[in-house]
C-alpha cells in the first residue's frame, strides 16, 4: 500500500531527513520520501498503521495529517489532524 500525507513543522533539509529517516527505520515501512516543497511524504507500507506512523513522526517533532475521506471530490488542502 502507498500513500502521500501531509507533514507540519518541517522547514528545511535536516527536518525533511530526520523524517524519512524515522519512517524508513519502521518495520512495515517500504520506503518514505518527502517532498519538503509541498510538506508532504510519499510511504509505501504494509502492516503498519497510520497511527503508528503519526506516533513516530510525533515523537519526533512533527505532526503527521491524512487526507479527509469523504464520497465528494477531494480538496487539495483537505487534511484530517490525526496522530
């Protein structure tokens, strides 16, 4: 499974590796790649949670969102706070 979400708090080259680097080092995570432009991380990932991942990038100074679910068509700024 893949999935982008949003990242707060980063705002440079050492916030955008301390976070693919505690997402890389998590049993279930494939692969993380943020893009530090857009605030967002790229996770491919299998038998991890959501929440276990926003616990690690909380943890380590970051809050992680996922975009809102919903039936309509999806908003580009539309991010659930979660984690």
């Amino acid at each position: 499974m893949n999935n982008i979400f949003k990242v707060e708090g980063m705002s440079c080259i050492i916030c955008k590796n301390t976070v693919e680097k505690t997402l890389n080092k998590l049993d279930g995570v494939k692969e993380a790649r943020v893009n530090l432009l857009d605030n967002e991380v790229f996770i491919e990932y299998d038998n991890i949670t959501f929440e276990e991942m926003a616990k690690a990038i909380k943890d380590a100074g970051y809050k992680l969102l996922k975009k809102k679910n919903d039936n309509k068509k999806e908003k580009a700024h539309a991010w659930d706070e979660q984690g």
